[in-house]
C-alpha cells in the first residue's frame, strides 16, 4: 500500500520534525511505502520522502484550525495514496504499528476523555461544529487521524466549509479544528476507533488510562507550549 502521513509545522514547531519523522521510518508500517507530507513555513531541506507544501504561518491557534484547508492543498497528489494518516508533529511512534490502524475513517479516543461520559464539544448552535447536549461521548483527539484517502479528503472537504462558515460568521470554535472534526464524526462515525495506546499523553496524569502506559504507541513528547507557540 501507499501510505501518506501528514503533518503541519510552522515556526519553532519545525524543530520537533525530526524526532517525528525518525519515528515514523523506524516504526511505522514498514511492510508499506511510506511518504510524509509536511506543512510548514520552513525553508530547510528534507529527505527525499518528505513532500514539503509552504504554507503561511498563522500562530495559534490558526496553524492547527487550519489543517484541512493544508491538507486540500495536496488533495490531487494525496489521492493516488491508498492511506493517509494525520500526525501532530509534537508525537512519536514508539514502538511498531501496521495494518491494524488502517480502516475507512479513523479516530482516536481523546485520552483526558477516555471512558468518561463527557467532552468539550461545541455546543453554541451559531458554529458549524454544534454538537447537541445529548451528545457526551465518545471525544475524539484531533492529534492522530485519517483514512482511506477518498473518504478522508472528504471529511476534510465537509470540515474546511464549516470552517469557513464559522469565519464568515465570526465564530471560533471552542477546540477549534478539535471540536470541527468531533462533530463531523458525529454525523459520520469512524469505522475504527483507536485507544489511548495511539495517542498517550507523557505530559499529562489521567488516572483512568494508566493501564495503557506500557502498551503505548504514539506518545506526546515533552515541550514547552508557550515558547514555542509564540505570539
């Protein structure tokens, strides 16, 4: 298979791509073809299975808001892969993972949610990712993501209109791209929904997960925020 992973990294972010991506050829679906495409306002030279699309730097939270507007701009060549897989640069694969993550659309249980009948969803009905108070759970984590490539680029599609939406209307969504992409999993439920093990947080303490740190695949990694988000 051909598998396309995405990532977006702007500004002081570009200095965690290499740990990310050393994770990836060493971890990720070695059996398969492996790209990454990068996002990112950097002028550095990357390997030759990086495909680097400039992008203009927003600061937060903009950067991540607007991740599906990045990812369309490459919808022609991100079509002839088989798979794609949207990464939060701030991540690393820390042990071997293959064909198990793959399905249709795929989501990942938000970690500080996991289990718990509640969620930070958008519920202002004036946004475009409203989602009903009747609605508390499953919470999905916008950090890892994706599918088939015809069907995640059309949820990436749907998301990019309602953003834009919000935009015209002056509304920003309480997890912004997070909250845009819960509710449209809410419409469109994900055919896989993957544990914590995908996305456990090294920087954070959730009681409730402490069963999966042993078995983790996809770990957070130590930064600071607020230097290297910047203004």
């Amino acid at each position: 298979m051909k598998i396309a992973v995405l990532n977006v990294a702007t500004g002081k972010y570009i200095n965690l791509v290499d740990q990310l991506h050393y994770s990836i050829r060493k971890n990720l679906m070695n059996e398969h073809d492996v790209d990454i495409f990068l996002f990112t306002d950097s002028q550095k030279d990357f390997p030759s299975d990086v495909k680097t699309y400039q992008i203009e730097r927003r600061g937060w939270p903009g950067d991540t808001l607007y991740r599906y507007h990045y990812f369309l701009k490459a919808e022609e060549e991100l079509k002839k892969y088989d798979f794609l897989l949207y990464l939060d640069v701030d991540l690393c694969i820390q042990s071997p993972i293959g064909d198990e993550i793959i399905s249709n659309l795929v989501a990942t249980e938000h970690p500080g949610f996991y289990g718990k009948e509640n969620g930070t969803f958008e519920r202002r009905r004036q946004s475009q990712a409203f989602v009903p108070m009747a609605t508390s759970h499953p919470y999905y984590c916008g950090g890892v993501q994706g599918g088939k490539s015809e069907i995640y680029l059309k949820a990436c599609a749907e998301i990019k209109q309602k953003i834009d939406i919000d935009d015209e209307n002056g509304i920003l969504a309480i997890w912004y791209d997070e909250s845009h992409w819960n509710s449209y999993l809410k419409n469109f439920p994900p055919t896989l929904s993957l544990d914590p093990r995908y996305c456990y947080p090294t920087d954070a303490y959730f009681p409730w997960i402490q069963s999966f740190e042993k078995s983790a695949k996809i770990i957070t990694v130590a930064k600071n925020e607020e230097e290297i988000r910047g203004k």
